[in-house]
C-alpha cells in the first residue's frame, strides 16, 4: 500500500472497461513506452502522458475514488483505452521498486491534472450545497398540480393498457397454450408496443419476453402458463393498487415502468464491492454493482445506464471497499439505492460477507418473493459450498462441503467462463461464493478461497 491507498489488481483495472476490444488495446498501452511525466497523489489521483500519433501526447487524468476519467483523446468510450492502460501500469508497479508512476503523496498533480482534479472537487462542493439548500426548503420546487395531474394522465393511460393485456391474456388461455406457437411472435411484439404507448415500458418487457417462449424448447407450455401467470398478477395489482399496502404498490408502480425515487435515508458505510456486470438489450446497457456493508450488513444494488456501445457509470473497483453514502429506494424487498458523490479512496478487504448453506439462500429467496412476486433473483452468500457436476447434460450444482443440499447453477452461467475460475479455485474444497439465488437456479459472481481474502470475480 501506498499513499494513494492500495493499488488495484490487474482483474480490478479489466473489469472497468467498456467492451473486450477496449481491454486488449488498453493491455497494449500497460507498459511504460508510451509514458512520460505518469505519477499518483495521496488524494486518489493518477495522471500521465500517453505518445498517439499526433505531435502532442494524450493527457490523462484519473480520480479513483470515482472512478472517473479524463483524456484528451478522441475516443468516446469511458474508460478510453489511454485511462485503462495507465490503470494497469499503475496497479503493475505496487511492488516494483522502479515506478514510471511516481508517487508524489500530498504533492500537487501537474496544471493540466489539476484543473479537471479541480474542477470535480468545485462541482462536488456545489452539488453538496445544492442538497443541503433543497433539504432546507430553499430550492424552488416544481409546480405540484401540474406534477399530479401528470401523474394522472399517465397512470390513465397504463389503466387502459392493462385492461387491454388482460383481455389479450384471456384470449390466450380460452384459445389454449399450444397456439401461440402457429401465432408467432408478430402479436406479441403488436402488444409490447401498445403497452410502450400506454406509458408501460415494465409490462412492455414481459409481452416480449412472454413471447420469446411459445416454441423456446421442451417444456414452453408450463413456463409460458408461469409468465403469464405472473403478468396477470401484476395487471390486477395495478388494477388494484388503491387496495395495496404502501410498500407493495410501490413495488407494482415500479415494477410496471413507472421511476422510482431515492427517497429513503441515507446510509453512509464502508462498501464492499462484491460484483459488476453489464446486460444489453441492443438499446441500452444496463451495469448492476452489488455492494455489501461491513457496519449496516446490508447488501445495496446500484445500476446504471447507457445507451448502446457506451459504458455506464458508475464503475467500482470489484474487491475493494470504498466509503461511501447510499441513498435506498423505496418499495417491499427492493436493494436497490443511488450512490453519493462523495466516494472514499479505495482500501484492501479484509473477508468475505457472512453467507449460509444452499437451504438458507434458497429460504431467503423465498422470503424476498413474500415482499415482491416478480423478483427475478436474490443476493445470496453461499459458505463452505463445492462446485460439483451435475446430472448428463453438462449440468453443475454447488453442494454444501457436509453433502446435505446442493443448489444447481442457473443454465446461462454454465456458458461464461467464471464456471471454470470458480472450479479451479475450489481445486475439489470448499469456498465461498456470492451470487444471484433465482428460479432458474444460482449465478456466481464472485468467490473466496480459505487461503485468501482476495476477491475472485466470475464475472
């Protein structure tokens, strides 16, 4: 560890990066070569020259307590190859004893650092100041009756839609399950855009996705009366929301499109970084971040967004802990919460989150649906767990180290290439493994050996 507090893993600069073509040229600008005037400050800060092929060379400046980045090059990708490649230089120098990256502890960043270092710490001071004057009542406030009567169009308007799929889901069922597979997918994507009209993007994804089933492979016919029971089930809790408690209607409000708001209190901790990973509709780029607290034991989501070939923010360093204040949501069961401005200079971790046996993350599951019936997955902790192969179709399962219970693994995970880090970690012994307990089973994220705290991503 230095001054600039402990330096990321190789694993922790990779997992930062937009896309796999940013990863190899930001590998091919890791060594010192390209390099001049690079060096670290006390405060977070890493900055350096980059050679291209232009007369001037690319400055680069990274803030890692964001992380966020800053370079003079063209490129529109964040983190751009240059902030990745000097990321690497600096997390492969810890313990070198020459450094291109020189540490200047407290010292000051060069001016062309320091200006863009300055102006975050200024614009992060105003935001401060800002929340400080809305909390006080000092803001003006948006005009609240033309706000409720907006709201009102708009939840007319997903009344109606509703009551539209409901029909659709009636005529399914009196036409019988077997012909949705002869009336194609063209009807449901018909549906999925009207409820995209009715201002309904949440029951929008489950018509398309509920029409991705009929002829998807043996057994469609009880997965399809499952999604559609479930659909049903939210068109009548939206239909009824006026009946709800007020937890569980916020819940259907989110879950059928309608935004969320960060209101509940904030939570300052030291945040372990558990996981990151990115899923793309083709649209838009989703980034889900779990985060556990070492003081309030309670495990956050953050996610973020961008639009197609851009990465999202926020990005966190996977293993490290960052101090930082989360802003929960509201709703029954939700993890999810905004992450402040204010974000501590990453620190080593010391052990994993407390977990339980495969019967305990399957309990818990359960517990959460109680709270939320669409829930697609729970954060669950698996202790002294064993990846073992299962069954004939090149199945595998994480069975508890006394061989009591054992919970398969989700059938996507099978195909990513953190099933065999996970497997050569565990070398046929226990570990411990984070992930996402669901009905199609359990997705690794994360893992720890006995031997190491270091966090592995399977990501």
């Amino acid at each position: 560890m230095d001054n600039a507090g402990v330096r990321w893993t190789t694993e922790q600069v990779l997992a930062l990066a937009p896309d796999a073509a940013s990863r190899k040229a930001g590998a091919r600008l890791s060594a010192a070569g390209p390099w001049s005037d690079a060096g670290s400050s006390g405060e977070g800060a890493v900055w350096g020259l980059c050679k291209g092929s232009g007369q001037k060379p690319y400055q680069t400046v990274i803030d890692t307590k964001g992380p966020a980045y800053k370079c003079s090059c063209p490129s529109r990708k964040f983190p751009c190859k240059h902030a990745l490649g000097l990321l690497l230089l600096w997390a492969a120098e810890g313990a070198s004893a020459v450094r291109t990256v020189v540490d200047v502890g407290e010292g000051a960043a060069p001016d062309w650092a320091e200006e863009w270092l300055g102006g975050r710490r200024k614009r992060g001071e105003e935001q401060r100041e800002s929340a400080d004057a809305e909390a006080g009542g000092v803001a003006k406030q948006a005009d609240p009756e033309a706000a409720r009567r907006r709201a009102e169009r708009r939840a007319a308007r997903i009344t109606g839609g509703a009551r539209e799929l409901e029909q659709r889901l009636t005529d399914l069922l009196r036409g019988g399950l077997a012909a949705a597979e002869q009336s194609g997918y063209g009807l449901w994507e018909e549906t999925a855009a009207r409820m995209v009209d009715a201002q309904a993007p949440g029951l929008a994804a489950r018509v398309r996705e509920l029409g991705s089933i009929p002829g998807s492979g043996a057994g469609w016919p009880v997965r399809l009366l499952e999604e559609s029971a479930l659909l049903h089930l939210l068109d009548q809790g939206w239909l009824g929301i006026d009946q709800l408690p007020a937890p569980l209607a916020t819940t259907v409000r989110t879950r059928v499109g309608l935004p969320s708001p960060a209101e509940g209190p904030p939570v300052r901790d030291h945040w372990l970084v558990l996981a990151q990973y990115d899923t793309s509709d083709g649209k838009i780029t989703t980034r889900r971040i779990w985060l556990y607290g070492r003081e309030s034991g309670r495990t956050a989501l953050v996610l973020g967004f961008g639009a197609a070939g851009r990465s999202p923010a926020p990005a966190l360093p996977v293993g490290l802990v960052i101090e930082a204040e989360l802003t929960p949501h509201a709703g029954a069961g939700q993890l999810r919460a905004d992450l402040g401005d204010e974000v501590g200079v990453p620190q080593p971790t010391g052990t994993p989150p407390p977990g339980g046996t495969t019967t305990a993350a399957v309990a818990a599951y359960g517990s959460a649906l109680r709270e939320d019936p669409w829930l697609e997955s729970w954060p669950v902790t698996l202790t002294d767990v064993v990846p073992v192969p299962h069954g004939e179709d090149g199945g595998w399962q994480l069975a508890d180290a006394e061989g009591e219970s054992a919970l398969p693994m989700a059938h996507a995970a099978l195909a990513r290439p953190g099933l065999w880090k996970l497997v050569s970690l565990s070398g046929g012994g226990p570990v411990t493994v984070f992930g996402e307990c669901g009905h199609r089973g359990f997705t690794p994220l994360a893992a720890w050996s006995p031997d190491s705290p270091e966090t592995v991503q399977l990501t």
